[in-house]
C-alpha cells in the first residue's frame, strides 16, 4: 500500500493535479507491481515561498514548476524496479504535461509491512501473512 504524496507550487488546474496522480498510480502498477486498486494520493499546492529546494542541487537546473513526490511503501523492491519507476515518472510527466524531468523530484520511504494500518485500528498485514 503505497501512500503517495504530492507537492508542487500552487496555481495548476485541477487536471494537471489529476494526471500527475495518474501518471504516478501508473507507473506503481507497472514497475513496482502495485495492485491496481491501491491508490492513496495526497496532492497539494504551496504557496512558492512555502516548497522550498536548491535550483541547482547536484547540477539539476530546477524551474517553479519543480515537484516533490514522496511515496512510502512496503519494503523489497529491487533498486532496478526502483530506478526504472523513477525513469518512467519523469517521462511519463514529460510526455503528457510538458513537466521538465529535471523538475521531478522522488523519494521512496521503505516500511516493513506492520506499519501500516488501513482501517479499524488494525495492523492487517501484521496479522494476514499478506
């Protein structure tokens, strides 16, 4: 159960914001083998003085438009599967919203599955063997 969450500088349209949460529910399914109906997105706009990064950290050249994902998940996945997810996100971003990919910034956040509780005060990967 991947809990995605989504920042970026404030004044898009409500689609962009929508194909930014497809693009990425996408690209889980297909390199990270996430089931199609496990979507948990979080999506929101700061103002520019409140999403704050280094224009040129590393040598990347970021513009306004830069977004952060940050995506926790169960952990073991292969850093193959892992790089190619980052890979297809920003082509994905690029192709269909013109997003630089320099402007695509991702962070994956690794838990063991007993961190996780979807409802009813239950750990049920904990105690499913899922």
């Amino acid at each position: 159960m991947p809990l995605v969450r989504i920042d970026l500088i404030e004044g898009k349209t409500d689609g962009y914001r929508e194909q930014i949460g497809e693009i990425v529910h996408q690209a889980m399914i297909d390199c990270l083998k996430v089931p199609k109906d496990d979507r948990f997105q979080v999506i929101s706009q700061h103002a520019k003085n409140a999403l704050r990064f280094d224009p040129n950290y590393l040598g990347i050249r970021r513009s306004d438009d830069c977004i952060f994902l940050q995506i926790t998940l169960n952990s073991g996945r292969t850093t193959e599967m892992k790089q190619k997810f980052y890979r297809t996100v920003a082509d994905g971003l690029h192709q269909r919203l013109k997003l630089r990919r320099e402007d695509v910034l991702i962070s994956l956040v690794e838990v063991e599955k007993e961190n996780w509780s979807f409802g009813n005060g239950e750990a049920q990967y904990a105690t499913s063997g899922r």
